[in-house]
C-alpha cells in the first residue's frame, strides 16, 4: 500500500521499524564474531594469545620434521683445536675433517728433513691398508720455499694421502723435531698413545705405527 512521503506517522513508524531491525542485526553479528574467536583459539591453543601460540606450534613440527629428514643427531662436535689451511691445489681444509674419520694422524715433516722422507712411503701403505676402516692421514709442512723438493719427495714416495701448508694454529703441537705427530678422534679431541705422550717425536716403522693405530680404532 502507498504511503505518503511526508505524513508524520508513517515516518515515525518507519523509524522506530528501522532502528529495531538495526539492532537485531547487530546483535546477530556480535553473536557470530565472538563464536569465530573461540574457535580460532580452541584451533592454536588454550593460551591467551593465539598468533604466539601459532609461531610456538610451527618451531615444534620443524624441529620433528628436521628430525626425520636428517636421522639420529650425532655427538656435539667440541674438537680441542680449530685450524683452516689449504692443499698443494688450494682446497680448503678444516678440523670438520676429523668428523669424517674414526682417526686422523697429522705428521708434521719438511723436504729437508731424512727420517720424515725415509717413512713416508711407509705412511702411505698404513693409509692404503687402514683407511678402510676410518682411518686419514695428513702431512703438513711449512717450508714454502721447497716447493720443488716437495713434488720430488711426493712423487718418489707415490703419495695419495693430504698434504697440507702449515698454519699458526698448529704451533701447540710442536715439539722442535721433525717429524712430530698426533692422532684425532672423530670429536676432534687429541689422543694419547700408551706411550702416555700426545706427541709421539721421531720417525716409526710401520708395525710400531700400526701398533698406535689400533690402539685407537
């Protein structure tokens, strides 16, 4: 039915119609807000604050997920010494070599030194018959300007194990002989020998070298 635009009831009616309906409307959707909240939170967590419990959940299903894509963690590496140096080609060497390894032997010798010469193909036949089963052998020496006496001793001694150049971070091992050598574990941390020296001074044969290798293997 038509109404007229401009009678005084009819706008009153419609007023009071209008602001009824408004408020009906309104409380409608305060009631739908506040269920959508609740759930949000029941979906997060019981805390009170729903991003931080998003933000803690996530940290937790990464670290299980890491935890089945990489397996068991191996032991905290803490090794006694840090050091990085290079190879004769330049490739770069650190103590995260010795995690690779069940032993490292480090044997410190010069070009100019006889018994460090005279043992090294000795060395490299205990590389070849042990590293099967962990062992690596390195030679390091600081004498740079030999460096052709050290291509002759290398390919004399048919050598296959790591040479390296000789860094500061190796003056704690230094016994004022050559050949000095150490052995590492695969922590990195410094072995003794029964012998009861960390530094075992002086050239071997390979049964007395052997002898000190399995001790550690």
């Amino acid at each position: 039915m038509p109404v007229k635009k401009h009678d005084p009831e009819v706008n009153r009616f419609m007023k009071r119609t209008f602001f009824r309906s408004v408020t009906v409307i309104t409380a409608l959707m305060l009631c739908l807000s506040l269920v959508s909240c609740s759930g949000s939170k029941k979906q997060t967590s019981s805390g009170d604050d729903p991003e931080e419990t998003e933000i803690t959940t996530t940290e937790e299903t990464t670290g299980d997920t890491t935890g089945y894509e990489t397996g068991a963690l191996e032991p905290e590496f803490d090794p006694d010494f840090k050091f990085s140096t290079t190879d004769r080609d330049g490739n770069v060497y650190d103590q995260t070599v010795f995690a690779e390894h069940e032993v490292t032997m480090i044997n410190f010798w010069e070009p100019w030194c006889g018994p460090c010469v005279g043992e090294m193909p000795e060395l490299e036949s205990l590389y070849e018959d042990y590293s099967d089963q962990g062992l690596l052998i390195i030679g390091v020496y600081s004498d740079m300007s030999m460096e052709d006496s050290v291509d002759d001793v290398l390919s004399s001694s048919g050598i296959t194990y790591p040479i390296l150049h000789y860094t500061g971070e190796f003056d704690q091992f230094q016994s004022g002989y050559v050949p000095t050598t150490i052995f590492v574990d695969r922590q990195g941390h410094v072995l003794t020998p029964s012998s009861g020296d960390q530094l075992v001074v002086g050239s071997n044969s390979y049964s007395e070298w052997a002898d000190i290798i399995e001790e550690f293997l």
